[in-house]
C-alpha cells in the first residue's frame, strides 16, 4: 500500500460564494464518508488562513511562508491505496466536491513515525 497526500492551495476555493459553502462542505464530507468506508482514510483537515511562521534550524523564528513559495496548503488528505492511479481517482472526487484543483504526492514512507 502507498500513502499519498492530496491537496489544494489556500485561496482555492475563494471563488465559491458564502451561500455555496455549506453545499461545498457536504460535497467534501460525503466523499471522506466514502473514504472512510473503503478503509483508505487516514487524515484530512483544512488549514487555517493565517499568517505562518518560520522556525529555523538556529530556532530564529520568522513571518513565513518562505518568500520563494508562492502557494500555501489550505487544505489536505492523506490516503492509503494500492497505486497512484486509485490516488488519482480518490482526488479527482474530492475536486469535483470541493470545485477546486488537488495535487497528489505520494508520502515516503517512514516506519518510525
């Protein structure tokens, strides 16, 4: 099995009107429900628009995102399946529900985290 993480950038879904919203949410929501279901959720979330911070190896701690970054992840799931064409499936749902683009990235694996 792989994990991948599937994404989208914060301000993506600045387009959709507030009366849209609670229709957006169900949409996400019915395909985490499925996700779930097929046992190939293992955590999402929405990431708070806020200014970020930066916290260097020295511990120096700075206003972020780092400069060079031109796009900050507002929202993410991280899914466990057998390829990355399943991968892609899963995003191409949660695209249409949340009416905005996901990248997909396949996770690296580490067996002591």
């Amino acid at each position: 099995m792989h994990r991948f993480l599937i994404s989208f950038d914060d301000g993506s879904m600045d387009h959709i009107s507030e009366a849209d919203l609670p229709a957006v949410g169900e949409a996400s929501h019915a395909v985490v429900r499925e996700a779930k279901a097929a046992g190939v959720w293992i955590f999402g979330a929405g990431v708070m628009r806020q200014q970020a911070r930066i916290v260097a190896p020295d511990g120096m701690i700075s206003d972020g995102p780092v400069p060079e970054t031109k796009a900050v992840v507002g929202g993410f799931s991280i899914l466990e399946v057998s390829s990355r064409e399943e991968a892609l499936v899963w995003a191409a749902r949660f695209a249409q529900a949340c009416r905005c683009a996901q990248e997909v990235r396949e996770i690296g694996f580490d067996p002591e985290s």
